[in-house]
C-alpha cells in the first residue's frame, strides 16, 4: 500500500512539474516575441534600422500570425532600400482574411508607400484610392495620394484631392485652389484641348482673382489662337496689378506687340513697372537688353549700373556690365578675357531659381518640381 501510494505521488508530482515547465517554457516564447517586437519599436525610434531589422524577423519568427510585427517588418525593409521584398510582405498581409478594417487600412498605406518608393506611382495611386474607398477621411493618405497625383501631373485629380484636404483641415486654402486649377487647365493647354484649357483657366481666376499663373496661361492660350490683343490685355494685367512678377510676362509681351507693330509701347510698360517698383532688377536688366539691342550702349550701362546698386554682388548683372563696356570700346573697363568667360546677356537665357532649394529652371513655374512647393521661384 504505501509503494503504491508513493508511486502515485511521484506521478503526480511528475505532471505536475511536465505542466509547470511546458508553462514556463510557452510563457517564454510568446514573452519573446512581444520583446523581440518592443525592442524593434525601440530601436527604430532610435535611428538603428539594422537591429530593428533583426528584431522584427525574430518577432515574426516567433508569431508568424502577428500583422502588426509583418506590417513593421515591410516598413523597416523598404527604408533599408529593397523595396521589392517591402512590397511582398505588405501585399502578402493584404489578401490575410478577418483583418479588421482599420488595420487593414495602415496595411494599404505601407503598401502605397512602397509603390512610391519604387516610383510604381500608377500603383501607388490605385492603392491609395482603394485604401480611401476604406477609410474615406483618412486625411493622411489624402495628402500623399496629393502627392502622387502631383507627380504623376494628374493636376485635375489633384484639384478634386487638395480640395477634398481643404474639408478635412476647415483651412481657406483659396489661393492654393486656384494654383491648381490653373495647372489643370495648362496641362490641357500642353495637350492641345483648348476649351477645356480656357474654363479651368476662368475658374481659377473666379475662385482667386489673384491668381498670376491663370492670367498668364489664358495670355498663352488667346496668342495660340491669334488672338494677340486678347493675350496682351492678359498678360499686361499681371505687369499692373502684380508689378513684383512682372518679369514673367516680358518675353511674351516684347513678342506680341512686335507682331503688332508696337514694339516701343513694350519700353513704356517697362518703364510704368519701374515707376512703382524701382528696384526691380530684372526689369531693369530687360530695359538694358533692349536698349542694347537698339545700340543705345550708355543708356544700357546707365541702367545696369542702377541694377548694381540694389543688388552690388550680382554676377549677372556685372556679366552684363563687362559686355556693353567691351562693346563700347572701353577695353580698360572690360578686359576682352572677361568678355569671353562672361560671354552672354542675362536675358539671352532667362532663368528662375527656387527660394527653397535653389533649383534653376528656363520657365516661370509655380510649383518647383524637385522640392514640391509652391510659389518659390524667383
């Protein structure tokens, strides 16, 4: 009797520590996969991708059926550049079934960034439109589809979408409104669609009448269909209202009144600009250029010396300078070497530089296409 009873104790006593050590043992797997997680967070807090990397393989190692732990995985790998495999595991979560919606909807947005990673920006659109049919206010997927449709110069959907933003947000964004639509209807204007190009370029001046960029473009569409006097009338309301980007208008100005066989009504605008902005270098170079043409030399170094004393340290405008010097005759003012390594006028190639990033384009822009914002050209 006792034997038995003591053998029935040591098998009790045996379950009873195989149940306690089989315990221990699930409670520190599942313990180390919710560290191995905390400590991936941790680490990409932190800046450190590579030991977030390693640490949310061995969370998914540990719980294969956790999305959270993939979802941060494909995050850490597309920033560690292979954005190939970053869209396998998000596109993998997407077609997991029972994911709740919200979740479901930070797995589209990991997916549409991928695509734009990869500069997939087709599929990118596709996803984010997808994951907005989902969650339609979901304000930040809006602004990166904004993005996109930007990038992809898809300026009708990016009106629809920056206006959509504007609800969310409850911001007067007007004027920017009014940039965009003005891009919509230079994007028809580029692809030849005329009527559609001129009622988005009305609408953007209803919606903000101080819209530059819509004056211009419909300046831009009345010279393509012959209508001259309609473009200058136009373009000439940029020169009065805005004088300070007066200087967008110039080419297109000199050009049209040349064609209409008033060339010299040009100088009087130039000059009505000057009037109420003096130090308005670019107009003052453009007067130097046409008086150079004219071969009126002294009044064209009358006027770049203007120039130079409201900006001293312009290499353009001293460019210039040296040339009517050489021009003139006055070698000792402009050594012939000079001329040749400043050889050229500065409004023989006009250019804008962006405020923001410094990026030099040939055209009056209203939106830098390397850094995105708007209104930065100078």
């Amino acid at each position: 009797m006792n034997y038995l009873f003591i053998v029935i104790i040591v098998c009790v006593l045996a379950l009873i520590v195989y149940r306690i050590t089989a315990a221990i043992i699930a409670s520190r797997r599942g313990g180390s996969g919710k560290n191995a997680y905390v400590l991936g967070m941790t680490a990409l807090a932190d800046g450190e991708m590579d030991k977030a990397l390693g640490y949310f393989k061995q969370a998914v190692r540990e719980e294969p059926q956790s999305i959270d732990a993939y979802l941060r995985l494909g995050d850490v790998v597309r920033e560690s550049g292979d954005v190939p495999r970053a869209i396998q595991i998000h596109r993998e979560l997407t077609v997991r079934t029972g994911v709740p919606k919200e979740v479901m909807a930070r797995v589209m947005l990991s997916l549409a960034r991928d695509y734009v990673k990869s500069k997939r920006f087709d599929r990118a659109s596709a996803t984010y439109e997808n994951l907005l049919k989902l969650t339609p206010h979901n304000q930040k997927a809006l602004v990166e589809l904004l993005d996109v449709y930007e990038e992809m110069g898809e300026w009708d959907k990016a009106y629809l979408t920056r206006r959509e933003v504007s609800k969310l947000t409850k911001a007067d964004d007007t004027h920017e409104l009014s940039l965009y639509k003005a891009y919509v209807g230079k994007r028809y204007l580029d692809g030849g669609r005329l009527k559609e190009a001129e009622s988005s370029l009305k609408d953007a001046i209803k919606i903000d009448s101080e819209c530059v960029p819509g004056y211009l473009y419909l300046g831009d569409l009345y010279y393509q269909e012959g209508k001259i006097d309609d473009a200058i009338s136009s373009w000439r309301r940029i020169v009065t209202t805005y004088p300070e980007v007066a200087y967008v208008t110039f080419r297109r100005l000199e050009k049209a009144f040349y064609e209409k066989g008033r060339f010299e009504k040009i100088i009087d605008l130039y000059n009505d600009v000057l009037e109420r902005n003096p130090g308005d270098v670019r107009t003052l170079m453009t007067l130097a250029y046409i008086q150079r043409r004219k071969g009126n030399l002294d009044d064209a170094i009358s006027m770049c010396k203007t120039a130079l004393d409201f900006e001293p340290e312009s290499r353009s405008v001293k460019q210039a300078l040296a040339r009517l010097y050489y021009e003139k005759g006055e070698i000792e003012l402009s050594l012939k070497t000079m001329v040749e390594a400043f050889n050229g006028f500065p409004t023989d190639d006009e250019t804008y530089t962006c405020e923001e990033c410094g990026n030099k384009v040939n055209e009056a822009l209203w939106r830098c296409p390397r850094c995105k914002n708007w209104e930065s050209f100078v």
